[in-house]
C-alpha cells in the first residue's frame, strides 16, 4: 500500500513539473525593437516574439515555422536585405497585432525596400514569354533566390505587404483584415502567387503604374474593396476573383481567370482579355480604353450588362461566348452606341460569337455572320449647324448579318431657328424720351430673328446734383470715437450724376463737454484781503472742462486781537452758523450747472444705443424720465432756497418741498438701481462701460442734492419743530 502510495506521488510529481514547464514554453515572450546588423534567427522556442517599434533588417533575417510575430502600434519590418519565412501548411507564421482585440490597422507593414534583395528568374520577362518560363506551375523551381515569405498569415496590418523597389516571392499565404494586402510600387518582376487574400478594405493587391511585369498567379481574393488593380505589365493569370466591388482594374494579360460576384467584374484598360469566366457579376466587363481585345472568354449571366462601352471608339469583343446564341438577347446584354441614342459611346462589335460555353481546347466554334444587304432606318435627325443629318439601323437583312454600307448620313440646307427668349443687358440712360438696351444671349441657341424689345419710352430727368441729396447725422452730437453714420436721402427726379451709397461712417470733431457742477474743497481762512478760497474736487460730467465753478468769495477778516477780545464759543457759533447757512444756500446757477449736466448725462446715453424696441427702448425712457425727474428737483431746491431770512428764523425751511424733494431723489436712485440692471445685457462692452460712467455722474448728483437738502433741513429756526410735527 506504501509502494502504491508512493509512485502515485511521483506521478503526480511529474505531472505538475510538466505542466510547469510546458506552461513556461507556451507562454514564453521576446521583445524586439533593435535594428538587425548581422544574420539573424528567430526561433519556435522563443516565440511569440514582441515588435515594439520600427526594426529595419539590414542582414538576413530567418524566421522558423511556427513561429508567431505580434506588432505594437504602428510598428513594423523594413527589409533591407532579406526576409527568409518560410512556414509549413501545418505551422504557419503568424504576423498578426499586439492587441485583445485587433482591428484593420493596427500595425504598418512588412516592407520590402529597393535596398532589398530581389528575386531573379531563369529568363527575362517579357510580355510575349511569359507562358515559356513555367510561371503557370503550381512549384517556384525557377526561383533563384531573394526574400521569400511561404506559408503565413498575415492579418491586421494597414499593408500586409509593400513592395517599394523590390522583388520578394510571395506563395501560399493568407493575408486578411487590412486597408491593403499587397502594396507595391516600382516593383519589378515580383511573384505573387497562390494567396488567399479576403476581407481588405482597399484592395486584395495593388501595383502602381510605375510596377511592372509582376506575375500574380493562382490566388483567390475575395470580400474586398477590389480584388486587383494594377499596372500595366502585369500578369493576372488563374486567380480565382470574386465577391469584390470590382474584380480586376488594370493590368496587361488578364488570362484563365474567375471572376464572379463582383460589382464590376473587369474594368479593362490597355488589356488583353481571353480565356476567363465572367459571370454573376452586376456588370461583366466596363471597357474603359480603345485598345482593348477581349477574345475567347465565357462572359455570361451577368445581371446588368455582360459588356458596357466607356469608351467613344469602338471595341473588339469578337469570339466570345454570350450564354445565348439569340442576337436580341445578346444585343440587351451589350450597352454601347446603339442605347438610348448614346452617339458618345463606340460601338461594341460582338460577332462571330460562340455557340456554346468555351473550353479552350481549341476546337470551339463560333458563328459566321453573312454580310448585310439591306436596311431599316431610323427617321432623319433635323439638319445641324454642319449642314448634315443622321440616322441609325433599326434592323438589316438577313437576320444577324454584319457590315455592309448602310447610308446614315446626308447633306441638307441647314436653317437656324428663330429665337424665342431672350437675356438683355441693364436699360440705358434716358435720352430724348427713349432708352435702349442690347441683348445677352438668346435661345434656342444659334437662333436668329425673333421681336426682342430693344427701346422703350421714358420721361427724361436731369443729372443728379449735390442739391438732389440731403443728409442725416447719427447720434446728432459727434461721439468720443469721432465718427457717425451718415444716412442719404434722394430729393427730386433726377438720374446719374451725383450719387450716395444710402449709409455710409464719417469723421466728426468730438467736443468735451463743459462742466456742468462742482465738487468743491472747505472754504479756507479769510485773508487780510477780505477774500477766501477753495478749489474743485471733481466736476460733473466726467472728462468735462471749463464751467463757472465759485473758487472765492468776500468774508469779513478778524485780526487775532478782535478774535481774543471777543467770547470765543459765541464765536464758534456764530461760526457754525455762518457756515451751515453757506452750505444750506445754493445758487440758482448752481442749480443750472446740475440740470445741464443730467440732461448732458441723458444725452450720452441716449447715444449708446439706437432703435425704439427692447434693451435700447427700455434704457431711452430711463433717460428721460431722469432729466424730467432733475426739471423737478431743481423747481423744489429752488422753492427751498427761496424762502426768506426772516421766515426761516421763526418757522424753518420749507419742510414740503424738502420732502417733495427727497421723494423725488429716490424715484431717480431706483430709476438708477434699474438702469444698471439693463446694462448688463448690452452686447458691446465699450457701451456697457460708457453707461456705468454716466450712472457714477447721476448718482454723485442726486448726492449733492440730498446733503443740501439735508442742510437746510437742519436749520436753526424759533418755531420750526411745531411746522415740521404737520408736515409729512
């Protein structure tokens, strides 16, 4: 029992050291990122192997079978030199992206450039050799050496593969999931060969037209932008195309090739077209160029069309095998000149045509078409500007024959049509109670005759002069900036001459504005002269200048020996008195410096803004609310300043006008208060900016008006307090 016990623990032993081991081999990592400088080998045993950035290879780089390759964002291979991968069909090399989820993209490429080593052949290419080289073998025995990638996959790259300058040997690979599978440009002799290639954005393999004799043989691309689009050397020769929105654009010898499923099947160039199956396709073939030869294929079931011309000359589609031998259907199977008019388009010339489906074993048989002897026309066209007219072949006799002379053109007497409408130029100035105009252009076009209305009648006015224009200014006062808008008026009939766009900014001199109050210092001590002074604190409005501001006046001067000799608290009483009476006084002009300078405050208001709705609407009544409210307050201050020495000795001052007043001064701090308000939603800042400043002028006067206000209310009176206890 111990025994068992024992080998059991040893097995089990075994087992855990094994998964351990095997587990680190499976899950072993190299990073890359160092350029390769010597001859190079990546192993199985060091797989997968980590791409973190752009490695150039200038020696020989071998990759084993098996082996796994995961690229970083944007990194990639730049073969300098040589790649040697050549995988197994039981242990490919993977190429693939770095990610959880890899999307089209997320890697660059395999890049071979024209530093690289290209692959050589027994012959020269040529055109007419290409059969004689063994190309069409399924072997690459003629393969003498260069870089060769055999046996991979290839996915999730921008370009699988770029041939720039170079020559690799492409073979048995699946390239996928990218914007491109094979890229090359100014490749020469490179060999492409029995790939799958599906699922790319662009396309399954692109060469520039700067590529040439690239040999692309036994593929299968499908489920792609287009299969192949190419130069014009190459050669498509066996693959298997379809799926695609278009199968094949380009290339030269386009030969023993499937193509089906795609939008466009071949879109021919320069092309020579044979031996292929054209089929189930939207539209077989778009024949684009005017030296295309398309003989002996199988171009059939289509859906739209087998042939469609997109050329003006005509193409030669002879021996081809239709799916029918009916001429009406194969006629409906064919777009070209004799559609719907379409005289830009060449004629597609069809015949003979096979009888049955091709087997190039070159014992098909196509049909002969006899000769055409005679016709049914179309009607004559109407007579052109050449002095000829046309006509097409409705049918000819014997059914399906071909050529023959068919008349379809004749001379005629050409007549150009009478014009029916017309385009003039502007009517004329006025002259001798007539104006003309000409005319622009016609219709039908080349037409002639016809009743254009040239003249007409008019009441003939005199040139325009200065005199005919009158003008308005706004604001009518010029502004800080020194401009205005100067609007124009016409007065009068008159035309030409003197003329005025209906708006347009002139230049004005900006006046600053005179001071309308004063803020002044304390009165200073009466000098030896009998005068005393003071100066101005600040004025109203801002940036003002001149005025009458009061800077002395007549007092009674006391030496220093009155002073002592008399009570001096008397004195200070009496002082304070004489001073509260100065203040609670305030002349009538005054009085009219701070009426000027509202209503010079309103004014610059009413010149920020312009129009009767809204913001400006709202801000305008404001404005004028204040002057009419200063009208008022100036009548109470004046009826308080009015009352006499004697009066406010026994009874006060004016307790109701005082009042009156003060209710009158806080209607305007609330008008204020609400005007601030409305500012803020004026867009421009400058306007914003420039109301603030006269709002800071409003209230500093409602300011001096209160304290005088509060002055006089403070006035030494006999009998003041009983008055007062009546007056609310």
């Amino acid at each position: 029992m111990k025994n068992k016990f024992t080998n059991l623990s040893i097995t089990i032993t075994f087992l855990v050291l094994g998964v351990f081991i095997f587990s680190n081999k499976a899950y072993a990592e190299t990073e890359v990122s160092n350029n390769i400088t010597e001859d190079t080998t990546w192993a199985l045993a060091n797989s997968p192997y980590i791409v973190t950035g752009k490695i150039h290879v200038y020696k020989k780089l071998i990759i084993e079978p098996g082996v796994i390759i995961k690229f970083n964002k944007d990194a990639n291979l730049n073969i300098e030199r040589e790649l040697n991968a050549i995988g197994t069909e039981d242990q490919r090399i993977i190429f693939t992206s770095n990610v959880d989820n890899p999307s089209i993209g997320n890697w660059d490429a395999i890049r071979f450039t024209n530093s690289a080593i290209d692959a050589s052949f027994a012959e020269n290419p040529s055109v007419g050799n290409w059969d004689e080289i063994g190309f069409t073998n399924s072997t690459n025995e003629n393969y003498l050496g260069g870089s060769i990638i055999k046996y991979a996959q290839i996915e999730y790259a921008v370009y699988a593969i770029v041939m720039d300058g170079s020559s690799p040997y492409i073979e048995n690979n699946i390239i996928r999931y990218a914007k491109e599978g094979i890229h090359s440009v100014l490749s020469r002799n490179a060999v492409i060969k029995s790939n799958t290639i599906y699922n790319i954005s662009d396309c399954g393999i692109f060469a520039a037209e700067v590529s040439n004799f690239i040999k692309i043989a036994d593929n299968e691309i499908m489920d792609s932008g287009c299969g192949y689009r190419g130069g014009p050397y190459d050669l498509i020769i066996n693959n298997v195309i379809k799926n695609n929105r278009i199968g094949i654009n380009g290339g030269w010898w386009i030969k023993q090739n499937i193509v089906k499923n795609n939008d466009v099947g071949i879109a021919g160039g320069k092309n020579i077209v044979s031996h292929n199956t054209i089929s189930q396709n939207k539209i077989g073939l778009h024949a684009i160029e005017t030296s295309l030869g398309i003989h002996e294929n199988n171009i059939f079931n289509n859906t739209d069309y087998n042939i469609e011309s997109g050329t003006f000359t005509d193409i030669d589609a002879t021996k081809n095998y239709f799916g029918t031998t009916n001429i009406s259907s194969i006629e409906n199977k064919i777009y070209d000149y004799y559609d719907n008019g379409n005289i830009s388009l060449g004629k597609v010339n069809y015949k003979p045509f096979a009888t049955a489906e091709l087997k190039f074993d070159g014992i098909d048989t196509f049909s002969q078409p006899s000769a055409c002897t005679s016709w049914t026309f179309s009607d004559w066209s109407t007579c052109q500007s050449n002095s000829t007219k046309t006509r097409s072949v409705a049918s000819s006799l014997p059914s399906g024959c071909s050529g023959g002379s068919p008349v379809l053109t004749q001379s005629c007497t050409y007549t150009p049509p009478t014009c029916t409408s017309w385009v003039y130029s502007n009517w004329g100035i006025c002259a001798n109670n007539q104006k003309t105009r000409t005319i622009t252009s016609s219709q039908p076009a080349n037409c002639t005759g016809g009743n254009p209305v040239l003249n007409q009648s008019c009441v003939y006015a005199s040139l325009c002069t200065e005199n005919n224009w009158t003008s308005t200014l706004t604001p009518t006062n010029c502004p800080k900036n020194g401009h205005q808008n100067k609007k124009w008026t016409k007065v009068g009939q008159c035309q030409g001459g003197v003329s005025h766009s209906a708006e347009e900014t002139t230049n004005c001199n900006y006046q600053v504005p005179a001071c309308a109050s004063f803020v002044y210092s304390s009165w200073g001590a009466c000098n030896a002269s009998g005068v005393q002074s003071r100066s101005v604190s600040s004025s109203l409005p801002s940036n003002c200048a001149g005025g009458n501001p009061v800077l002395s006046q007549s007092c009674k001067y006391i030496s220093v020996s009155e002073q002592n000799s008399q009570n001096k608290p008397i004195q200070k009483e009496n002082n304070e008195q004489g001073v509260n009476q100065e203040k609670s006084t305030i002349s009538p002009q005054v009085i009219e410096q701070r009426k000027t300078g509202v209503a010079n405050a309103a004014e610059e208001i009413l010149q920020v803004v312009d129009g009767d709705t809204g913001i400006g609407q709202q801000i305008k009544l404001i404005a004028k609310t204040q002057t009419q409210t200063q009208e008022k307050l100036d009548t109470s201050l004046r009826k308080v300043q009015g009352r006499n020495g004697f009066t406010k000795f026994f009874v006060g001052p004016n307790y109701n006008e005082i009042n009156n007043a003060k209710k009158l001064l806080e209607q305007n701090r609330e008008q204020i208060k609400q005007l601030d308000q409305i500012k803020n939603q004026l867009p421009d800042q400058s306007d914003q900016e420039k109301i603030t400043e006269e709002i800071q002028l409003l209230e500093q006067n409602n300011q001096e008006i209160e304290n005088s206000l509060n002055i006089s209310q403070k006035s030494f009176s006999l009998l003041g307090w009983v008055f007062r206890l009546f007056v609310k």
